[in-house]
C-alpha cells in the first residue's frame, strides 16, 4: 500500500480524512435529490466530524485483522 503526504501538520504527518461508507454517500445523494425535489437547493454535510489519519486507518485495519500491512 502506498501512502502519499507524510509531512502534513498532523499526529503522525499523514493526511486526515472524515471517512464515509460509500454506500453511506449514495443514501445521502439520494436523500439530497428528494429534498431538492420538494424543497429547492439546500447544502448538507455528511462528514462524521471525527477525522482520522492514514496511518491510523491502516494501524486500525491491521489489529482487526490480526496481520501487518505493507506500506
């Protein structure tokens, strides 16, 4: 696995993202077109407000898989 950025002003110098279950982001845009739909244009935010790094993303995966990740 490559990651890329490891300079950035975080904990462990890797990017932080607010990461989204994809199926998650279809129910949103869904959701969205049928407000749209009845109620005009509004702006939501689907974000969690909790926001992790790579490293930590991949340290995580690698405890519930019990293996180590290359990267």
């Amino acid at each position: 696995m490559n990651i890329f950025g490891g300079d950035y002003e975080t904990r462990d110098g890797t990017g932080v993202r607010d990461y989204v279950h994809v199926v998650d982001l279809a129910d949103a845009h869904i959701k969205a077109v049928e407000q749209f739909k009845t109620n005009g244009y509004k702006v939501f935010n689907i974000g969690t407000g909790n926001g992790y790094s790579v490293l930590e993303v991949v340290h995580t995966y690698q405890k519930v898989i019990n293996r180590p990740i290359k990267h």
